[in-house]
C-alpha cells in the first residue's frame, strides 16, 4: 500500500496541517526546511494527470492556501512550490511540496540538501503552528 494513503487513512502517523474533504497536508519527514509540507489528494492518484478534473480545484486552492500560510506563519520570504510527476516522486502518489525559503538559504538547481527535524516536538510544534495559520486563513 501507499505510504501516503496510509496517513491519509491514519494507518500512519503524519504531523497533519490541512485536511478537508479532498485533501490533506502534512509535513515532509525529509525536509528541505522547516515547514516543508506535502498537498496529497485523499485519494489515490500517481501523477497530476490522473487527478479527475474535479479535484484540480479543491488540490490547487489548498496548495494555494498553503503556500501563503507557509510563508507567513513562519515569515518567509516566499515558498517554492513543486510537483514531480513519475521522475524524481519518491512516493508514486500525487503530492505538490509547499516549501518555505529565504533568500540566501542555500538551494541551488534540484540538488538540494535534506535535513530531518531535530526531535519530533520540533516536527509537532511546526505542524501545530501551520494548523492554526490554516485555520485562520480559512475563517
């Protein structure tokens, strides 16, 4: 099974900041930064082309949502936003990454180094900042 469906099913922990209906977003376990989160439809689909077209909105809205929440809960400077399709998706299920950045933060190309968090109340607490920050923007 699919490591993303597990979490989207709670099979698997995740530290979960969105989750509606469609979708759901939590943070990356390998991070670039901080606040780097995952947007996965809840349902099972490998690649964006699969995604039904009455999915794409509710997906991109909270992509969208996210990557403003992402920047201002943890003032950024901006975010990247991404979405591999079959090459370089290390999990075969749909997911757009919202990443924080800043200028001079050291991402160069697509060879950009990975760094865990430093305990899982690091992970947790982030996860609990970017909740609220969702739950605020969606008021």
């Amino acid at each position: 099974m699919c490591v993303f469906c597990d979490i989207v099913s709670g099979e698997a922990g995740g530290h979960v900041v969105l989750d509606d209906d469609a979708t759901m977003a939590f943070l990356d376990i390998r991070p670039l930064f901080p606040g780097h989160c995952l947007v996965v439809p809840k349902e099972h689909y490998e690649t964006i082309t699969e995604l039904p077209p009455e999915l794409v909105e509710p997906f991109f809205r909270n992509v969208r949502l996210l990557a403003g929440v992402v920047e201002n809960a943890l003032e950024a400077q901006g975010t990247f936003v991404a979405i591999n399709n079959k090459v370089s998706q290390s999990v075969p299920h749909l997911h757009a990454h919202v990443v924080p950045r800043r200028r001079k933060d050291g991402l160069r190309g697509f060879f950009w180094p990975r760094h865990k968090y430093r305990s899982d109340d690091e992970a947790a607490g982030i996860a609990s900042t970017l909740r609220a920050a969702v739950e605020a923007a969606q008021t």
